[in-house]
C-alpha cells in the first residue's frame, strides 16, 4: 500500500516537474538574427554568450550571414531580425523586403575605410583603377558610392571587383588590386601592413555607416514584449561592457576570432549606441540620414525610386 501512495506520489511531482520544464520553455521566445563578424555587432554575441537573452525571456539563436543575402533569410523566413547598416535598411525595404528598425547598434568612427597603394594620393587619384569592394546593396559597397559621392565622383568611375570585406582586405594586402574597401576588424590588417598601401579614407573623415537591428513587421506584431527583451538585453550587455570590460572583450573576440586586446583594438573605432543615444537618434537623425542615404542608393544603383514611407521604416517604442 505506501510503495502505491509512493509511486503515484512520485508520478505527481514528476508531472509537476515537466509542467514547471515546459512553461519555462514556453517562456523562451526563440528568435533569429542574421547578422556578420563585424565589430559594432558583437554586443549582440555577448547578450547571447553571457546569457542575457535567456535571462530576458529570449531563446535567440545568431546565423552569420553575408550582407548581401541577409534579406533573402528575412524574406524566407528563416531569420525574424537582421543586424545591418541604416541605408541597408532602406535598400530592403524599398525593394520589397520590409523591415523595421527597433533599436540602434554603433556607430562608426574609423571603423569602415577605403585602403589605397601608396601612389594613390587622392580620391581623383582613384578614376579608372580597381576597387575590390562587397556586393552593390552592402556596406562597402555604399560607403564606396559615400565617399566617392562627397568627393565629386561616381562609382561608374571606378572598375570593382566583388569581394567580401574579410578577402578584400586579404587581396589586397597581398598585392592585389588598387584599392580595397573594408570594414573591423578587417581594416585593422591593412592598418597593420603599411608596405602594402594605406587607409585614403574612413568614417571619421566621412561619417556614414551607422548599423542598426531590425525585424520582421509581423513578427513585431506578434512579439512586442520579445522585442522589447532584445532591446533591453542589448543595453544590458553595454553595461557588462563598461562592468567587465576585459571579460567581455574575451567573450566577444572568441567569437570572430580575435584576442581580447586585438578585439579592444578593433572597438576603439566604432562606438556602441545606449539607450539615451538610441532616444536622441531616433528622435529624428534617423530620418534625416535615411533621406539623405537614398540620394546615393538611387545615384548608384541599389534602389530605383525614392521610398515613399519613412515611418515604416522604424519604430521608437522599444527604447523606451
């Protein structure tokens, strides 16, 4: 009789067990990012590796996807959310691939160049030699149409040559081509191999490549409270940043690669936005560098008309 009571005793807490098991999976609102190695990404990685997400609620797995087919997974379905630059952004949505930007990541003070040889003294210098840059629809590829831009010229005066920013960095150091358009921790190998040429240009000298992360409209709808989480859990790995600096460096190199203090290297040029930096962003330099953004996407190329609803393209309630 009490080995009965004990078995159907113990069926009931092990019911009870599972019950609490699921409810805390059912808790966990899975969510995928697409996003790259690049540099001003990474507080996502640490959100992640430190177990914030999961702390919030999250269960976020990262894909590494080039940007060029970033917003093919969006379309597919297979990722909910993408981490990419503001123009990048506009380009999708313009061309039929809607996204609304939630909250920002970094901003770039250095981090995204253009790497020339040593003979090359001016962007006029650059008229008719070789460029390897990422695919049209990239950052590279729009920071070579930036800077080309504020300098009087058009990427029609250049020839390019389609490479990723980690193998143009790579070439180009190695003696190929005349010119490489990069971003960290990449740019970081031409800074690191002055033989092989030089930096003409960067984000400090011409401010453009802001990046931040978007999601799915109706995914949005859906998951409010999960994109709030995401939000907060990026702040929160900022302030694990300032917390844990060396720590976090570790956790963040590991995941490109790099050493803590090489990773520290390639973060001194860029700088992580915070929630008061996202309010002030949103608050309307959003819109402003969008509209201006979209005169040089049309210029070279990567969308065909002007878009014609800037709201959608972003939403401040999730950085409240």
């Amino acid at each position: 009789m009490a080995k009965t009571v004990f078995s159907k005793l113990a069926t009931v807490l092990a019911a009870g067990v599972l019950a609490t098991v699921a409810q805390g999976a059912a808790a966990q609102t899975k969510v995928v990012i697409g996003m790259s190695g690049w540099t001003g990404f990474a507080p996502l990685t640490l959100a992640d590796k430190a177990g914030i997400f999961k702390k919030n609620g999250l269960d976020v797995e990262i894909k590494m996807i080039p940007q060029k087919d970033r917003h093919l997974a969006l379309a597919s379905k297979s990722i909910q959310c993408a981490a990419t630059t503001v123009e990048t952004h506009v380009a999708w949505n313009t061309n039929g691939v809607p996204i609304v930007q939630i909250f920002q990541l970094d901003k770039s003070y250095g981090a995204d160049g253009i790497a020339v040889r040593n003979d090359i003294k001016s962007f006029a210098d650059l008229k008719g030699k070789t460029v390897a840059v990422d695919a049209p629809g990239t950052a590279p590829y729009f920071t070579l149409a930036w800077m080309l831009s504020k300098n009087g010229m058009s990427v029609k005066d250049v020839k390019t040559v389609t490479l990723a920013p980690q193998a143009a960095a790579q070439s180009f150091v190695t003696g190929q081509n005349d010119a490489a358009v990069t971003y960290e921790p990449y740019l970081s190998t031409v800074r690191d191999n002055a033989a092989a040429g030089k930096i003409l240009a960067t984000t400090l000298d011409l401010p453009h490549i802001q990046d931040t992360l978007g999601c799915a409209p109706d995914w949005l709808k859906a998951n409010g409270t999960a994109a709030k989480a995401l939000a907060d859990s990026y702040f929160q790995a900022l302030e694990m940043i300032k917390g844990d600096t060396a720590k976090a460096n570790e956790i963040m190199g590991a995941a490109v690669k790099q050493s803590g203090e090489a990773f520290a290297k390639s973060a001194s040029f860029l700088r992580w936005q915070d929630k008061a930096a996202n309010q002030k962003f949103f608050a309307g330099e959003l819109e402003t560098f969008m509209k201006e953004a979209a005169v040089i996407l049309q210029e070279a190329g990567v969308i065909r008309k002007q878009p014609d609803n800037w709201a959608a393209m972003y939403d401040a309630s999730y950085i409240k």
